[in-house]
C-alpha cells in the first residue's frame, strides 16, 4: 500500500490531518505552518519590534517548547531570557519540568530565572489554597495561581528592563478567555485581550502571546514531531471548583470537533472587531493599591491579590523576590 503524499510538498508521505484546512501534512511541512502562522501573528501585531528585551513566561509544559523554539530561532536570543515559576502543588512535578526546560533553553541561548510562588508570597500554593480553604473562601485554586503567576512574570519584567512579555497562550486558551469576557460582560476585559490593547497601566509590561493562533493540538503534535520528550504533569487542583473557564473549555473543544475552524475564526473575527477600540484604550486606567502599589482597578483600593491573600489569612505576604539573577541582556 501506498500512504498518502503531504498536500503540501507532494513529495514525502503526509502525517497528519488539519482538520481546520483539510489538509494532509508531513511532519515538516506541519512544524513549517506552525513557523509560518507564529511569525505571520508577531508581524501582523508588531509583537516583536528592534531593541526589544523580553521576557518569556516558560511553564514547563509543551507550549513553552513550542514557544521557545520558535522565537529563539527567529529572533536574536540575546535579547531574551526566561522565568519559570515553581507553583508549590504535591505531586505536580514542576520541578523536573523546569529542570528540563532550562536546559532545553540554555541550548538555544535563552537564560531561565527559576523561582517560586512561595518566594514571592512567602507561602507555596498549596498552602495558601490550604489556608483559604479552612476559612471557607470559595475561589478557585487555579483564580489564585492565574493571579500569581500574572503578578509574578511581571514584577519579574519590571525588576529586569524587560518591556515585553510573552507567554504561551494558544488559540484554546485565547478563544476560552475571550467566552469567558463575554459571558461575564467583561466588555473592557475582551478588549484588552487584543493584541494591540496597551497595558492598563505604565506598572504593567505589555504582554505578547505569538502562539495565538495555534491549536492546542498543534503545538502537542509540534513538539512530539520535533522529538522533545517531556510529560505533561496534570495539576491535582484542576477539578477542584471547576472555573466557568473550565466549562466553556468543554464546550469550545465539542464545538471545534464538530466544526473545526471555528476558535479560529472566533478569535479572528474579534481581531479585526475590536482592533480600532483596543488600539485607542487608556494606558492609566488603574491606580495604585494600598497594600503593595501594585496597579489595581479604579473601583478598588486593594488589589486582588491582597484581597485573596487576605481572605486566606495572609497578611504578611513578602511581594519581593531576592536579587539573586541578572539576566544576560546586551550579548553580542
Ligand atoms: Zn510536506
Ligand atoms: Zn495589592
């Protein structure tokens, strides 16, 4: 038997089928769509632009290989370097991960600042999961860890001169964040989603996502087509208070299944809607908290953060990170 010719060189056998094309690919004409469609976002964005210092958020997971790779490639490496943040679950491995993806770094040029949640609250995620959970509070461990990690990776741009950040968000996760605006009525939050939305405030690094427009799928299949071998830990917290995230991404994921394409043109569709507005958005629409300065929305005086540590019995949370690392910008 004959197996079926990549649609795309017509020359070696295909691999696999993207579905949102129709297509039949081999491997290298797959890894080389992926390339494509990365850059083609970053350009049509102006996500990366010359003199550029940014930060990459790296979990660990097959995202950040994705995102990685890419970016190190296309890009000087120079001009980057990485945090990876330890979140502090049992059983949730991260430690390993991040061993491994600072080497995998390292080899393509890119530093890795490893540190902790703990480091910065003073307490691991578990513990203040732990803590929230005996007073009752009803949020969502993976609310805490979100708002840590946002916190984290930009208190770590700011320290270090970084004025990009770019994290690896796929198209299933920006599509899921979008649902979630919508169904909250978070108008203001759906357009600061866009790429070209500035941050809220001169506190915040504008963030970059270069992996936008790529399926979860996509970047699973890119890094088992490239051979990099790692695991994918799953998090003891996940169903754990599902979030509405978590409902509309049971959804979203029927829906792309039956109709695949549609994240795509979901996201793509709310691009060019949204563009004229979230270009135009305020840089200062946030002031400061009480607590630990950190920009917080106009109708609050503490911001999320305090409030939730507080709510867990964490009052004397450090907010610093020592000054252990200086990152090796402006090599030649
Ligand atoms: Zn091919
Ligand atoms: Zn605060």
């Amino acid at each position: 038997m004959v197996s079926e010719l990549c649609d795309v060189c017509k020359k070696r056998p295909a691999s696999i089928y993207q579905p949102h094309t129709g297509r039949k690919l081999c491997k290298e004409c797959f890894i080389d769509d992926v390339k494509k469609r990365v850059v083609a976002e970053i350009k049509r964005w102006r996500m990366v632009e010359p003199g550029d210092e940014i930060l990459l958020g790296l979990s660990g997971g097959k995202d950040s290989y994705v995102l990685l790779d890419i970016l190190s490639e296309v890009y000087k490496p120079s001009r980057m370097f990485a945090v990876s943040i330890i979140e502090g679950i049992p059983g949730y491995n991260r430690e390993e991960d991040v061993k491994r993806m600072k080497v995998f770094a390292k080899d393509r040029g890119v530093d890795v600042i490893v540190t902790s949640i703990r480091e910065y609250v003073g307490h691991s995620l578990y513990e203040i999961v732990m803590r929230a959970l005996r007073r009752k509070v009803r949020v969502s461990p993976c609310t805490y860890c979100g708002i840590l990690r946002r916190r984290l990776l930009n208190f770590y741009a700011r320290t270090y001169g970084a004025n990009k950040v770019a994290t690896a968000h796929n198209l299933d996760d920006e599509a899921q964040t979008a649902v979630v605006n919508i169904l909250r009525g978070d108008y203001v939050g759906l357009l600061r989603l866009h790429p070209l939305a500035p941050p809220a405030s001169k506190k915040l690094v504008k963030r970059i996502k270069p992996l936008r427009k790529v399926y979860e799928w996509e970047t699973a299949t890119y890094v088992y087509f490239k051979g990099y071998n790692f695991q994918e830990t799953e998090c003891m917290f996940i169903n754990m208070m599902p979030t509405l995230r978590a409902r509309v991404r049971d959804a979203l994921y029927r829906l792309e299944w039956k109709k695949p394409g549609s994240l795509l043109r979901l996201l793509e569709t709310l691009d060019v809607l949204l563009e004229d507005e979230a270009k135009n958005l305020a840089t200062n629409a946030l002031k400061e908290c009480e607590v630990c300065g950190e920009p917080t929305s106009p109708k609050r005086s503490v911001c999320k953060l305090c409030e939730l540590l507080e709510r867990a019995g964490i009052v004397e949370a450090v907010y610093q990170v020592p000054n252990k690392y200086v990152p090796r910008l402006y090599r030649t």
